[in-house]
C-alpha cells in the first residue's frame, strides 16, 4: 500500500538539502526561475546534475522548450531569494541582479555556485520532470550555503 502525502511529506522533509534557483528561458525568450531543492549530481565524466520540476509549475514549459537552464545554488543569506523565486510573479526578474551565461540564460549574482548546463535528457517521473543538465561552465564562491531541512531554512553550524 503506498503512503499517504503526509507521510511521504514528513519522511523527505527530515533529508537536509541545500537551495537552488534554477533559469531558463521559453522559446519567446521570457526568464524563468523557480526555486528548487530537487538538485543532486548524477555524473561525474560526463559532469552531470540534474533538477526536478513540477509538471504543474508555471515555468515548467520554458525547461521543456530551452536547451539550457542555470542552476544557481544560494548561500546562508540569500532566504529572500529563495523565497522570492518560490513565488508565482508574472515577471521575477525585475530587481534581481544577474549576468548573462549560456545561451543567454540569467546567472544570479552573488551566490555560492553557479553551474551552466547543457540540456542533456529529461524524463517525466511521476508529477515531475527530471531535467538533467551537463555542466559547461561552474563558478564557485567559498561563503556557508542556505540548508532546507524539516520545512525551514536553516544555517550551517561549523
Ligand atoms: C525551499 C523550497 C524548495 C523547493 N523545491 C522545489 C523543487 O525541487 N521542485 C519544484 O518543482 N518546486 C520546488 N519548490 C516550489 C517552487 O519553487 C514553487 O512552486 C514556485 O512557485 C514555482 O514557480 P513557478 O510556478 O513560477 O514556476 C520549492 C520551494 C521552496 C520554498
């Protein structure tokens, strides 16, 4: 018998994992990001990563569409960010800082890593996509990483 929301909720929620905003753009070449904790590596030669997407997420077409997408993983100070790319704003680019990286993709500024990727496959799992990215380019800062663990933001304690 399979377990309930609940019980599945509880029992991933209990997994600390850190934060990412990952970025892309649709084919009219509009900006999405969407917070996400689904993030892990998957390879090492190839160098891949991937990210999962919930098929009801507004931007879940522009990661269907792109070739590419950025994952941005965010440091201790940057809760506001997650937050914000966690919301469903029309347009979460406007007063968020960030350059521009592979194919014209937004890379957010100030984070702890930023790693650009290459689509590489994608499957439907379930109501998410698992979108996995080989990385072409990764910048890496040396400050403490923003930790999601038992539905809360947490601080890494040394
Ligand atoms: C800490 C945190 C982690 C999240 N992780 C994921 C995730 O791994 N995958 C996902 O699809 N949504 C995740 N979400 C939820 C999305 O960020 C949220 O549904 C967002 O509003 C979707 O934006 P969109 O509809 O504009 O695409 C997470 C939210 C938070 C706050």
């Amino acid at each position: 018998m399979a377990i309930t929301k609940e019980e599945f909720r509880a029992a991933l929620g209990r997994f600390a994992s850190g934060v990412t905003v990952v970025t892309t753009k649709d084919d009219s070449g509009k900006l999405f990001g969407i917070t996400v904790s689904a993030f892990c590596s998957v390879s090492l030669e190839p160098p891949l990563i991937l990210a999962c997407i919930e098929k009801r997420a507004g931007s879940h077409h522009a990661f269907q569409q792109s070739k590419a997408f950025v994952v941005n993983i965010l440091r201790e100070d940057q809760q506001a960010v997650s937050n914000h790319f966690a919301s469903h704003l029309e347009d979460k680019f406007v007063n968020v800082e960030y350059d521009t990286g592979i194919g014209n993709l937004p890379v957010l500024r100030n984070c702890l890593a930023n790693l650009e990727c290459r689509l590489h496959d994608s499957y439907e799992s379930g109501d998410h996509t698992i979108f996995i990215g080989q990385i072409e380019k990764a910048t890496v800062s040396e400050e403490n990483p923003l930790i999601y663990w038992h539905s809360k933001y947490r601080e890494l304690k040394d």
